[in-house]
C-alpha cells in the first residue's frame, strides 16, 4: 500500500487557485481523493475509484475535507467522514 499526498497553493495578485490530492493504492485498487477551489469560492472534492488497471469505477462527490484517507482491501475510509466507502466492482455479464 501506497499513500502520496500533493498540495498545490498558487497565488498571484488576488488570484488564488488550491488543489489537494491523495493517492492510496493496494493490489486491487487505486482510490484517489481530490479538492479542487478557486478565488470566488467554488470547489470539487471527490472521491474516485480505479482498478489496478487504472479502469474507472465510480467518481463521487463527499463532504469530509480529505485530510487522512485509507484504501484497505476493497474499502476506503476518509477521516472526519462518517461513511466507509465500499468499493463494488461488477462484472459484464
């Protein structure tokens, strides 16, 4: 298991941009979490899932700040979140 923490602030003038990032990644899966704002105060957080095959599962926007999340086997915990995401992959029938 592996967990990557990005942070990008940049600012310039009155133009403020941020973007946080974390990556955590087991056999099966890559879980990703990203928060995205930009100087009026619009912002995207969300948690999206792929296959070790970097095949998408499922993107979905949550309300916990990302500060700490956790991939253990097929299940995502995020702190401040009260929600355990469980990863559900279906096969083609």
């Amino acid at each position: 298991m592996f967990l990557y923490y990005v942070y990008i602030w940049y600012s310039e003038s009155f133009l403020i941009l941020g973007a946080d990032l974390k990556i955590d990644v087991n056999e099966r899966f890559v879980a990703l979490v990203y928060y995205l704002s930009d100087w009026v105060g619009k912002s995207d957080l969300k948690l999206c899932v792929f296959t070790s095959d970097l095949e998408l599962i499922e993107c979905k926007k949550i309300s916990a700040t990302s500060w700490h999340m956790k991939l253990e086997d097929d299940t995502v915990y995020i702190e401040g979140d009260p929600n355990a995401y469980k990863i559900v992959k279906s096969t083609p029938h």
